[in-house]
C-alpha cells in the first residue's frame, strides 16, 4: 500500500461491556465519526480486543475498505501493540494505526456526566482522525544484541548469576571491587536455616567461577563509564593498581607476616578486630588467591615506591629491598618496575548488566547509646568473625577485648590464658525501624541472630544468652521451626527494646531495657553486647547508579522497575538487580534474585536481536542547516554533525542510539529532525482539533 | 449591543466551558490520566489530553497554536525532575517553558493560561485535583481573549 495513497479511516468503537457505554452514547460518537474528513467506515462493538472484534477491522483491510484505522477504546499504553499486530496480520503497516483513548481518560473519570462525556469522546476521536489522516507507513528495526554480560560484584549474588549464564554459554565479565569475590557470605560461620558451614557451600562455587572458561573475572576492578543501551554497552573497567605481579603471585602468602607494625591497619575481613599488612591476601579461601598492596597502609620501606627506580646498595653493597620483596619466592613483590598508580583500563562490550554490589552493615559508632567505644560491645558481623575457625580467635569464644593478647602471644609462640564469656546478649533492630536511621526492616537480624545464640548454646551450654527483640520475624521456609529449636535450647528471649548500655567497673556491661511482656523496665549484666546492626546499601551504590543510569529509592537500595511484575529489572532496559543491593535479603533470597536476573539477561539476549519500534527522529539533511543545536541536547549522545558531501556539516542521528524522546525535533529551528510517529504536523493537527473544538478544522 | 444581542451574549457566557488541552508526557502524566480514570477519580471533562513521548517533545509552538486557536488553557504535564523516562527532558520542557511564558504575555494572553506540572504514572489523585484546580482558574479567567475577537 503505497504512502501517497489518499486516507480511508475506519474508525471502531469499543463499548468494553459497560465501562465506555455506560457513560459514553457510543452511538452518539459513531454518528459522529462519519461526519469526519477521510473516514469511510464507522463501526462500534462490545468488545473490540476481542477475536471478533479484531476480525471486523482485519476484514475492512482485506476487503480494502480502509486503509487507515482508529480504535477507540482504552489505553494505548495496553491495546496499541494488539491493534497494531491486528492491522498488520491483515496485510496493513501496522504504523497506519492510531487510538482514541475513551475509556480510562473518558468515561470512567466522567461517569457521572453522561452528556459531557460524550461529548468529550468525540473530540478524543476527532483528534485521533486528525492524526490517523497524517500518519506515514514506517518499518521495524532490529538491533543486533551482543551475547556477553557484565555482572558488578561478586557475592552470592553476583556468583550464581555468573555461573548461569556462562553455563548457558553466555561470555560473562565479572568485576568485583574487592581483590576476592565472596562478598559478605564469605564472612560468615554458619548459614541459617540448615547452620551448614558457609565457606563449605561458598568456596567451590567461588573456584568454579575462575575457573569457568566463558568467565572473564575482573577483581579489584571497578566500572568507570558506562555508554549505549540494551544490546550494546560500552563499558569502561578501571583494573586498580595491585603492585604485585598477579602472573607470578602465587598466593604463598610469605609477604603476609613480614610487613612491619607500623604498616599494619585493621583487617576489613575480620572486620576490624586484627590486623593486616599493607601487602594482604584478603582471607585464607579467596579467590584468586592474590596479593595486592594497600598504598594508604604501605609505608614503603627502603624507599621502595614502584617509582621504577633501582634499590639503593647497602654497605656490603647489596639491594636493600623492602621486606615482602626480599621475602617473595617468586618475585612478585618486587618493586624496581614502575607501576602506574591509575592501574589499567579495560573496555567491554556487553549486551546486558547485572548489578549485585550487595550491602554493608552499619558500623556500631553510630549508636552512642550502646557504649560502641567499649571493646566488648561487637556487631553481629564481628560476631561471625569471632566464631568462625578463619577469625581472629581462631573460632574459640573469648571476650573481643582479649583478641589483641591471645594475637600478640601467638606471634611469639606462647601460651597465654584469655577470658571467655559467661553472658552474651543480643539487641535487636539498632538502625533498622528506627525513624533516626533506617525506617525499613533488615529481614536477616532476627534469623542470625537466633542462628548465632543457637550456635553458640550448643557449643558452650553453659552459656547464658538474652535476646532483646522488638518482635521476632521468621516468616521464611522452615524459618519458625528454628526459632522454635531455640528457645527449646533455653536462650532467653526478651519482647522489648534495649536503650542503653552502660560499661561497668569490673569490665562487665549493664544491658537496660524495657519487657514488654511484664511491662517492667529489665536489666541483663552480660560480658559481651551484640548489636543487630542494620543492612545499608554500600555508600558508592548511588554513583554506580547514577552510572549506569538506574535509579535509587529513598532508602538508598537500587529500585526495580515494578515491585511484583519485574522484580529484578530496572528503568532502563537492559540492566537487571540482584541481591542485597535491591534491599536487605538473606541468601536464599539473593540466590533466587540472581538466577531471576540471569535468565532474563538470556531471553534478552538469546535471540541475538530484537525489535525496536521505529518511532525515532530523523534529520532531513535538505533543511538541516549545521547549526548544532541539537548535538548536545541528545540524553543519548545519538546525534552528531558529519561533513556532506558538498563539505557542509549536517547533523545526524545514530538510529542505534537514538530512543525517541523527541528533544531535538522540539528544538531544531530550521524544523530539520522529524519525530517519527510524534511528528510536527501530526501532533499539530490533534493540537489544533482540541482547541477549535467543536469546530473541525477542514485541512 | 441591542437587547437580544446582549441576551445571546450573557447566555453564552453562562453556558461557556472552558477548552482545555493537556499535552501529556507518555510515562508519567499521560499514566497518570489513565490511573485517574482506573481508579474513578473524577475530574473535569473540559480537559482534554494529547499524548507526547515526553515533556522535552513539546515546542513551544504546540502551545502557541492551541492558544491562537482558541483553546482557553494550555497544561504540558511530565514525569518529576530526574525521573524523565529520557532522563533529562523534562528540564528541557522547564527552560523552554519560562520561555514560553513570556511569548504568552506579549500575545495579551493571561501567563495562568498555560502550566507546566510535574505528575508521577502513579499519582492519579494528583492528575485529578490539577486539572479541578486548572479548570477553576480557567473559568476565573474566563474565555480566551484571542477567541472573542
Ligand atoms: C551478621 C549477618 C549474618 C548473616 N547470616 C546469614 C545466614 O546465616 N543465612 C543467610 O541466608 N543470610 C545471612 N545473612 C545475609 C547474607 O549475608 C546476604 O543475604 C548475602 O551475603 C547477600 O549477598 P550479595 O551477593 O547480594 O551481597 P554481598 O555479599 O554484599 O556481595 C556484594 C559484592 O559486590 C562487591 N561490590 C560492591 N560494590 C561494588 C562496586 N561498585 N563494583 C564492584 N563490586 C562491588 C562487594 O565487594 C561484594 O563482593 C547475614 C547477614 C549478616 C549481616
Ligand atoms: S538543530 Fe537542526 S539545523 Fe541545527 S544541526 Fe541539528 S538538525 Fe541541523
Ligand atoms: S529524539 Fe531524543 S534520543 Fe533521538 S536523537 Fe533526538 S534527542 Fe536523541
Ligand atoms: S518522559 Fe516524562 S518528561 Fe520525559
């Protein structure tokens, strides 16, 4: 069917049962529609998405009655993508379709004017007619999709929507800030609700993932710049500097112990409670087992700075070298290479991005209330630390306050006698429902925290444990059955909020809280204080974010494009969440979101192209005058000036890149970029029949 | 005026409606339009909406027309700032709008006349209650000047 083709409109009323005819006279409208310029055909029907009803309008095209057609009915935002595919099953470009939204913007909001909305109906159609008389045939266009993705952060999140995808034979780029992947999980002892231990279930797979053939892992890495969209991203990986030569690092771990006290700085894998050199493998397990130096930590001993100068010669007339050089079996460590500070850069592309960067947990100095100075008063996390067999105690319960001489004593090969605690109590919910800090409800406290009392009775019975909850939360599977083994073990459990710690002579902690149960103020003396504190989102999530171009909700956490429908895809097409950097979860939970995610970046992906709508801007190059005034303006960077071929700069437009937001065509002066499907005389000619209304404009 | 002139005058004035366009954004206004309806939030049938990708689509001319051809108010409604579905055309709309409203008043035209709101795919409430209050100050207003001469 050819453009220049004079219009025939068919124009067809939906009665949607009683929801449009209920307040619109759609006889009334029909009647109407006849009257209107190039409408050849009017027809209503009870239900127009229905197979009949789309038979009527299939049969006017094929019977070439109409080469035009409106649907009056409900919302495009719905119904336009099954009249349109209704149109061209019947041999018409599905583009010749336009709809007259009558029902959400008509009826249903003037339900009881019956007559106005009526008339308001007709205007709808007699805008809808104006434009059907102006629209252009155009084509779909396919977009080739790069069968490779990037997933930021490499906890369990990140592991498993790594490990799918490469299984499915996807190429995979995995980048992780840190120097291992493992992410939080990695920390933990035990794991509820089975208290398997957490490096057993977390180790093979960390090994399967550097390992897997189709898995680029990218550590101590982080995206810098991220460009295009869906199918086709350009990113941009900063490798941080390492100072140690991963080819050759064996992961011995010989620099480990001979990086000197002054160079020492607290470990984050234990969570502060010991320390690390500047030159550290993050934990015994990770992945790869690699050193990096720290520059902050390193004080560069020897004047060994990597600046690519050889060492200066001792009196003998050796190197003098710094220790973790001198002590390297292989030559990693050395420093005489210059090494650039910035690392390297790396680009990708990639078809679609995961992002589980997952979570921190609040640092325990926020609460002044708790006596956070005091050795003794840890969060839960530290907690994990000191009771796994890879903490600073090597998994036997002793008082934090104790770790730095049981460490000092192990250093020298000696026996020493630490104290261990009678009383352990835990405090719920510090920084969660707490209008001060976090308002929302970190899901895994009430969970670890009986996982860790549970843990804890059952090694030591002697122990005496309190636990200060607002309420307990165990909705998960099988997660009540473990409270309920709890409290059989005796852990005493106190329904109420604790307000204050408050140090005691002897070293102890006097825990002051409310029981709600009998109504009394309580006090628990105890000898070690656990704060359940609250589940953040890391504190560069927002510039990620803003990166990639996804948004944040208020609390910080990377916002899903719908809560229930699409709950691990975002805004922006193409990019998908998983894990706890969506919103606290425990690990069931971010291995479900991750698979989620993984096999939607495949169904993307898989077809290795896809449809796009070909409603985007195009520049006429006759009218175009090379001003520039539309290059910058693109959110999309689509447009560019290119010379002709009679040498004059004309603008542009990548039909890749550009999505069709129409800010250029709004601005161009010499009316040059026109907005397909949006296009200046199409949505003039709807402009101008609204506001003569009810007069018709006859051109 | 004679006498039945005057008559004819005054009855249209009392029958007057006002005409009023609504250029709405697809992803939060036009969304919101439909949500009003869903959720059976009545509002005046003198507004009328017609559908752009995005507020940053809107030429300052599309106002301008509406107005020279007699609609009586002119509302350009998108998604709030830093939500645009294009991620910034919405601050376009803004500056081209505080333009817009200057071209207005040298027209002789009241700048209440046209209004650019920002209203979120799910605040159908919030659809409902700017077009009552839009309508209000249109029928304040009264008919558009250009439209009586
Ligand atoms: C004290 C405590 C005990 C817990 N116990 C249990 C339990 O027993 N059972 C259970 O099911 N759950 C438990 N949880 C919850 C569990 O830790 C989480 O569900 C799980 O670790 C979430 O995994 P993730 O991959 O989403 O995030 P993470 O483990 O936080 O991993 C995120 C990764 O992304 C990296 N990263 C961050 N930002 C960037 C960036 N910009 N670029 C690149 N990489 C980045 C991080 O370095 C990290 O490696 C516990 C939580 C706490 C606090
Ligand atoms: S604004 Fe219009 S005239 Fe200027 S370069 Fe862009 S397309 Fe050409
Ligand atoms: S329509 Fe929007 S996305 Fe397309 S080229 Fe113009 S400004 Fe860029
Ligand atoms: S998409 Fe709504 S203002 Fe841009």
């Amino acid at each position: 069917m050819s453009n220049d083709e004079k219009p025939r409109i068919g124009v067809y009323i939906c009665h949607c049962g009683e929801n449009i005819a209920g307040a619109v006279d759609v006889k009334a409208v029909a009647e109407f529609a006849k009257t209107l310029p190039d409408v050849v055909v009017v027809r209503d029907y009870l239900f127009m998405c229905s197979d009949p009803g789309q038979e009527l309008i299939k049969q006017d095209i094929r019977d070439g009655l109409v080469n035009r057609v409106v649907v009056a009915a409900c919302t495009p935002r719905t119904h336009e993508p099954i009249f349109r595919k209704a149109c061209e099953d019947a041999g018409l470009n599905k583009y010749y379709f336009e709809m007259a939204n009558i029902r959400d913007q008509c009826s249903w909001a003037h339900w009881h004017e019956k007559e106005k909305a009526t008339e308001k109906a007709k205007a709808i159609v007699a805008a809808a007619v104006a434009k059907a008389r102006l629209l252009e045939p155009l084509e779909d266009r396919y977009i080739e999709l790069t069968k490779e993705v990037m997933v930021i952060g490499g906890g369990i999140a990140g592991i498993f929507a790594a490990l799918d995808l490469a299984n499915a034979g996807f190429k995979v780029h995995l980048v992780e800030k840190s120097p291992s992947i493992g992410g939080n999980m990695a920390k933990l002892d035990k794991t509820f609700p089975t208290n398997d231990c957490s490096a057993c279930i977390l180790t093979p797979l960390m090994v399967e993932v550097a390992n897997h053939p189709n898995i680029n892992l990218l550590t101590y890495s982080e995206v810098e710049s991220v460009e295009g969209s869906v199918g086709n991203f350009k990113v941009k990986v900063r490798k941080k500097q390492t100072y140690v030569d991963w080819d050759k690092c064996t992961g011995c771990g010989a620099c480990l112990d001979v990086c000197p006290p002054k160079a020492r700085v607290p470990d984050e894998f234990n969570e502060g409670m010991s320390l690390r050199g500047a030159i550290y493998i993050p934990f015994p397990q990770a992945v790869p087992k690699k050193a990096v130096v720290d520059m902050d930590a390193c004080i560069k001993c020897g004047g060994r700075d990597f600046s690519g100068k050889e060492p200066r010669l001792s009196k003998s007339g050796k190197p003098i070298l710094a220790p973790c050089e001198k002590v390297c079996p292989t030559g990693a460590a050395d420093r005489t290479p210059y090494r650039d500070p910035n690392g390297e850069l790396v680009e990708l592309n990639v078809g679609a991005i995961i992002v589980a960067t997952g979570y921190k947990v609040m640092d325990k100095h926020h609460f002044k209330e708790f006596a956070p100075e005091h050795p003794n008063v840890i969060t839960a996390m530290q907690m994990e630390r000191l009771i796994s067999a890879t903490g600073p105690s090597e998994g036997k319960l002793i008082k934090p306050s104790e770790i730095p001489k049981l460490l000092e004593a192990k250093k020298k090969g000696e026996k020493v006698e630490v104290e261990k605690p009678h009383t352990i109590t835990f405090i719920s919910c510090v920084g969660s429902r707490d209008n001060r800090y976090h308002t929302y409800c970190s899901r895994v406290c009430c969970m670890y925290m009986l996982k860790q009392a549970m843990i804890l009775k059952e090694k030591y019975p002697d122990l005496d444990i309190y636990i200060f909850f607002i309420d307990v939360r165990t909705p998960g599977k099988d997660f009540d059955e473990y409270y309920m083994r709890c409290r059989q073990l005796g852990i005493k459990i106190i329904k109420g909020r604790a307000g204050g710690i408050q140090p005691l002579p002897d070293d102890r902690l006097l825990v002051k809280g409310y029981d709600a149960e009998i109504g009394k103020p309580v006090e628990v003396v105890t000898d070690i204080a656990v704060l359940a504190t609250a589940i953040e989102p890391n504190p560069t999530l927002k510039e990620l974010a803003r990166t990639l171009g996804i948004n944040v909700g208020a609390e910080g956490f990377l916002k899903e494009r719908h809560t229930k429908l699409y709950p691990v895809d975002t805004m922006t097409e193409g990019i998908f969440i998983a894990g706890c950097a969506q919103g606290p979860k425990d690990i069931p939970d971010s291995v479900a979101q991750a698979k989620a995610a993984a096999a939607s970046a495949m169904s993307l992906l898989d077809p290795g192209k896809m449809t796009v709508e070909p409603l985007i801007s195009e520049v006429n190059k006759e009218k175009c005058t090379g001003c520039g005034i539309c290059v910058p303006l693109c959110p999309y960077g689509a447009i560019s000036l290119v010379e002709c071929e009679d040498g004059k700069k004309k603008s542009e437009i990548n039909p890749a890149l550009c999505k069709g937001c129409g800010v250029c065509t709004a601005a161009c002066p010499s009316k040059a970029i026109t907005l397909h499907g949006f296009t200046y005389d199409q949505v003039l000619a709807q402009i101008k029949t609204i506001a003569r209304w009810p007069e018709i404009p006859a051109e | 005026m004679s006498q039945a002139q005057a008559e004819v005058a005054e009855k249209k004035n009392e029958e007057w409606e006002p005409n009023i366009l609504v250029i709405a954004c697809n992803w939060c206004t036009y969304q919101a339009a439909d949500m009003a309806g869903s959720l059976r939030y009545s509002y005046p049938p003198t507004c009328k909406v017609v559908r752009v990708p995005c507020s940053g689509r809107v030429e300052p001319e599309f106002v301008i027309e509406a107005l020279l051809n007699g609609a009586d108010g002119v509302l350009i409604g998108g998604c709030h700032p830093g939500d645009c579905h294009y991620k910034e055309g919405n601050y376009k709309a803004l500056r081209r709008f505080e333009w817009l409203k200057k071209i207005v008043e040298e027209l002789g035209i009241e700048p209440e006349r046209v209004r650019l709101e920002w209203i979120a795919g799910s605040e159908g409430l919030k659809f409902a209650e700017v077009m009552k209050e839009f309508d209000a100050t249109i029928r304040k207003l009264g008919p558009n000047p250009l439209k009586k001469v």
